[in-house]
C-alpha cells in the first residue's frame, strides 16, 4: 500500500474523529474505522466528500432522514444510514 493513501486514510479517520462533539466524533469515527481499509480509491474520495457535509446536516440525515444540500447524492451516506455502532 502507498504511503500516500495510508496518509490519505489517517486524514480521512483524522478528520471525523475530531468534528466538534463527542456524539458526531464517536459516531463518525467508528464508521470509517469499520469501513476505511474496505472501501476502493473512488469510495474513499467520496468518503472524503460526505465529511465535508456539516455535522447537523449528517446527524439529520442518519436520525431523521431529513435530506439536506444533496447529502443522499453521495454514494456514502446509504452505507452510512445503513451503519449501526
């Protein structure tokens, strides 16, 4: 493996452990744990993209299915819906 996908990967698992509350940071951060050394190059990017969206947006999302700025577009966030801690 590439030393620049295992910098990729820490980025990624980096960037949804520390979200700014512990309920986002836990949540997220178990599921890319779980799925980050499974996904291809094209589902890490998405991967990259779906943390982009803000922590309200994808609480919403996962607990209400309430869909905002196009959250269900990224082919990530049925494997995320779909996860449970």
């Amino acid at each position: 493996m590439s030393d620049e996908l295992e910098i990729f990967k820490k980025k990624l698992l980096y960037r949804a452990s520390y979200r700014g509350t512990k309920e986002m940071d836990l949540l997220l951060s178990s599921f890319v744990k779980k799925h980050i050394n499974i996904f291809d190059n094209i589902q890490l990017a998405e991967l990259e993209k779906f943390l982009e969206f803000e922590d309200e947006t994808i609480l919403n999302f996962y607990n209400y299915n309430i869909i905002e700025k196009k959250i269900n577009e990224n082919p990530i966030s049925q494997i995320f819906k779909d996860f449970k801690i």
